[in-house]
C-alpha cells in the first residue's frame, strides 16, 4: 500500500474486509430470527419435481458453530497478519522476512558440507569432485537459465568457456561479478561518430581488429572516428575490465554475429545487459564454489601471486 499517497485504499481494503466477515454474522443471526411463513406440515409450500418439497428447518448446530469459528478464526488472522490495507498485523510478518528464516535455516544446516572446503583456493577446489559437483549443482539451478547447461551462454548472453570476460576473469573478478552483479551498457553513439556512412566504416574497422570479414577501405576511413569508442574499448580496441567494455580484437560478439550489420545496429542503437546480483541468495562459501566452478569451465584467467 505504500505506492499510494494517501491512506484511501487502505482504508478501503479494511472496510471491505472486516464489512464481509460482520455482515456474514449478520445474516447468520438475522435468518436464525426470521420466521418463515410455512405450512401445517412444516413445509414452505416449494415443490419441485412433483414430489420434493422444501421444508423450513434450521441450520444444524454443528454447522452454525463451524459457521462462527470461521469468522473467528478471520478476525485472529486478521489481526496477527497482514490482511488490512497498511496494517502490518501484531506479528510483523512478512514474505521476505520468511524467506530470509528459512534461508539462514537452510544455510546453518548446509554449513558442515562447505566447512570441508573452506581452506582451499579458487583453483583448488576447481579441482575438487565434490564441490564441482555441488558448484554443478548450483549453476544448473540458477546461472543455466542464461548461460546455458554447458556454460557456453547465447545470444546476450556471454560464454563462460572462453577467454572473452567483460569484467576480468581472474577468481577475485569473477566472485565480484556473482556477488555485486553486472550492468553493461553500449550507448548509442551514431550521433558521436557522425553519418551513417561513418557508422559503417567504424564498423568495418572494428571488424577489422579481429580479423573478421570487412571492407577494408571502409575500415581505413573509420579508423580515425574509432577515437569515439576508444574512450571506453581503448586505443587498441582491448577492452577495459573496470567499466566492462569488451576486447573488439577477439572476434567475440556476444550480441550478434561479426558482420557489418551487426555492428552498426550495436553503434546506432547501443545494448544493455544486467547480470543480477546473488549476494542476497548465496552465502559466501556457495559464492566461492560456484566461482571456482565458473572458474575451471576452461576460460578463467590464472590468480595473481597475490591472491
């Protein structure tokens, strides 16, 4: 209810609830008070097909008390819970504070299966049988929605397999990524590079980095308006981690195919492409398993000494 700037429809809501429980108790007292006008045979004088007459019994007690006890039992709920417009209930109950219970419960109880990882690396445990297999496990439940089962991902979706990696691919990137999220963004730099005929040249040019199919008078034309994408890509067209601009010379597009086309639709219309965070999800031992599962998929880049 906190998206409206008043408290009508709480109000509303609160109303309507509680006017439907008291009038359902009213009706129940007002039909166990009204006499029906009935026959000698205690019959209302209904017939239907020839032989079944309505008769003016009362309600069953039984019936009347479960009756009462629903209605009951709705005002308790009512007024332990969530159920009144903006009224919280006595227990402050929540959705998101029940997952979060179960989560931490969840959590305490998985807590001696990872403590038998915690002292070892990134690489190490990509090593690992066992926590490769609870890092399979993990993945597959969360991560294959995008990136495929094998990891391989798809269009939009980057390859975990290779070496192409936006935002790095040592442990300590790859961890940050998982935990803190993603958000890539190309934006549209048509009006930046010029006219269209500029646009398809930078695009040649930049086919041209690696050694894609281009056109290389066009790509010599648009080599001095790549000064606009460099600002980001770099003079060399390498990329740069830190903002999560992709390296243009390892011929991977991970939104479409190296072609001409492809490239100019990206310039002229721009891509935004968010990776969630699972910091909220994961606690930090699933995080670690499920990086050196990421990790030793083939394309991760070695740890520095340091690290």
């Amino acid at each position: 209810m906190s998206d409206f700037t008043s408290n009508f429809w709480s109000v509303f809501i609160t109303a309507i609830t509680l006017g439907g429980i008291v009038g359902c108790l009213l009706l129940l007292w007002f039909s166990g008070q009204t006499k029906a006008m009935t026959l000698n045979d205690n019959t209302t004088g209904h017939v239907w097909d020839e032989d079944l007459r309505e008769m003016n019994n009362p309600l069953p007690r039984w019936w009347v008390g479960l009756f009462i006890i629903t209605c009951l039992f709705g005002f308790a709920y009512l007024y332990l819970y969530p159920g009144l417009g903006s009224y919280e209930g006595s227990l402050k109950w929540t959705q998101v504070g029940q997952l979060d219970k179960e989560m931490a419960k969840g959590n305490e109880q998985v807590a001696p299966i990872y403590a038998a990882f915690a002292g070892k690396s990134v690489p190490e445990l990509a090593k690992d049988a066992p926590a490769m297999a609870i890092g399979d496990r993990l993945f597959m439940n969360n991560c294959a929605q995008c990136h495929g089962s094998d990891a391989r991902g798809g269009k939009g979706f980057p390859d975990l397999t290779d070496k192409q990696w936006n935002w790095g691919g040592t442990p300590a990137q790859i961890d940050e990524t998982i935990t803190k999220g993603r958000t890539g963004m190309m934006p549209p730099m048509a009006a930046a590079v010029g006219s269209p005929e500029d646009v398809r040249n930078v695009a040649n040019y930049v086919l041209s980095l690696s050694g894609a199919p281009h056109d290389s008078v066009r790509a010599n034309l648009g080599r001095a308006k790549f000064v606009v994408c460099a600002a980001c890509h770099g003079a060399d067209g390498k990329g740069n981690p830190a903002l999560g601009a992709p390296n243009l010379t390892s011929g991977v597009f991970m939104h479409g195919p190296a072609v001409e086309s492809h490239i100019v639709a990206m310039v002229t219309n721009g891509k935004t492409g968010v990776m969630p965070a699972w910091d909220k999800k994961f606690s930090p031992e699933q995080i670690k398993l499920l990086t050196a599962y990421v990790w030793g998929k083939g394309g991760g880049v070695a740890p520095s000494p340091a690290n």
